[in-house]
C-alpha cells in the first residue's frame, strides 16, 4: 500500500502521519508502549488494496519522542483527536492496541463526529486489575532501560511465539526509540489509572480482540475488567499468540478488521 506522510500540528510540536488508500471508513491507529507506527505493518498489508488508513508515532516514541511531554493518557487521546480532525474526512475506526487501546477509550467516550467504531487489540482494560500493583509497575519502568531488557521482555513477557527477524528488529528498535519520561509514564501511571466512567459513555460498536497466550492483557482480565464496562462489545480470543498481536498474527488482526467492517456498514 502506497502512503502519504503529512505533518499535523499538536501542541508543542507536530507529528507526522502516514496516511494511505481512499477506500472508508478509515481505519485510524494508535500503538502499544514500546511502538510505533510501523507495529501496524504486517496488519496493513493484510488489509485490502485500497483501504483507507491513518497511523503515527505517539508522543515520546519513535519520529515523535522529541515532542514534550506531558505524555499521559489525555494527551496521547488530545494528540489522536487532533490527527483524526486534520486526516481523517469521513467515517472512522479506531484501531488500539494495549497503551493505544486504553487511549483509544477515552477518545470513544468524547464520541468524535464520524466515529464509527472501535477495535481493541489486547487492549489495556478500563479498570487496572489487581496484579498492577506498585512493585509490578515499579517492575514494568524497567522493562525497556537497554537492549538486554528489551530482548527479555520480548522473549518472556510480550510474545508467545517467534517473531520473524525483521518484525522482531523492528520490535527492538521501536522499544528503545523513547524519550525517558514518556517510557516511565505509562507503567508508572496510565496502567494504573481506572478509566472506567469514559469507557461507559462509548457508544459505538466495539470489538475486543484477546491473545490465547498473553500473560500482559490475558483474556480472563479481559472478560472481567473490560466487558463489564462496555457491555455491548464482543470479545473473540486469538488462538496461540501473545500480546504482540499486530506482529504474531497480523493476518487475524487484518481479518477481524475486515469482518468488523462490514458488519458495521451493513
């Protein structure tokens, strides 16, 4: 798929996005801690020629680390909203994975004009579980201090099964890609936070997708901590693979999209 990348003014800065295909309703993306926009690349090319898609390094990652923080969950949502507004014409669906699915909630609560759906890709749920305690998100802040640690949570916390070589390259270098304070934000604060009285004001369908063998999001705390709040979403698990979802199994990710597409537009 051929894309345009496009500068959108945010506050302190600019991001630059990458916008590709004509064919709505735009699926708009939003990664996990440890990103980027390239986390979506073996979804994309999944997807059917044409198909309208919008995504960009969040705040503090990648291309966007050198934009100031604050680097919470409000302004990962304000940054998406405002690339949403200045790319996106018609219809949409958020598409967010982990840290992005959690900001994607908040985004869905402010029910935007032409939101048309959500998709939740082993989503961090609206209501922190009781194992995110201080010392594991004490724990977590480390998760990305060097290569090494890198390399470990790959293999032993965020995959269930072998990355290929480029994705896995691709996977390291995003994880390293980060302003330092952006990096401690999230474990420290945003996977803590309870979002719950946003995630009841989402109206739109919404679709969870769960990894079988994640032990970051596993579908139990799914099914506990986030159906409970949207009610009307639906939840299908993803057989084998681990929270990496968009680089384990990126033609499932891709097919799920698709069918909630049509489903939506019936």
């Amino acid at each position: 798929m051929t894309e345009t990348t496009m500068t959108v003014p945010v506050a302190g800065g600019s991001l630059d996005v990458r916008v590709g295909g004509d064919t709505g309703p735009a699926l708009v993306f939003a990664h996990y801690w440890g990103g980027s926009a390239a986390t979506w690349n073996g979804v994309i090319g999944h997807l059917p020629p044409g198909q309208a898609t919008v995504r960009f390094d969040q705040r503090g990652w990648g291309t966007s680390r050198a934009l100031p923080g604050p680097y919470h969950l409000d302004q990962l949502a304000d940054d998406l909203v405002r690339v949403i507004e200045a790319r996106v014409s018609g219809p949409f669906v958020l598409v967010g994975h982990s840290m992005g699915g959690k900001a994607s909630q908040l985004v869905a609560a402010r029910r935007p004009v032409g939101l048309a759906g959500l998709v939740l890709v082993a989503p961090a749920p609206p209501q922190p579980p009781a194992m995110v305690t201080e010392e594991y998100r004490q724990g977590l802040s480390h998760a990305y201090d060097s290569a090494e640690a890198v390399a470990h949570a790959l293999d032993r916390v965020l995959t269930a099964t072998p990355l290929p070589e480029a994705v896995r390259a691709t996977a390291e270098r995003d994880s390293l890609a980060v302003d330092a304070e952006a990096r401690q934000e999230w474990p420290l604060h945003g996977i803590a936070r309870d979002i719950t009285d946003a995630a009841r004001r989402i109206e739109v369908p919404v679709t969870v997708l769960a990894a079988e063998n994640d032990v970051v999001e596993p579908p139990h705390i799914l099914r506990e901590h986030l159906l409970p709040h949207i009610p009307h979403a639906t939840l299908t698990t993803v057989p084998d693979a681990g929270h990496l979802l968009p680089a384990e199994a990126p033609g499932a990710v891709a097919k799920a999209l698709g069918d909630f597409l049509t489903a939506i537009q019936r």
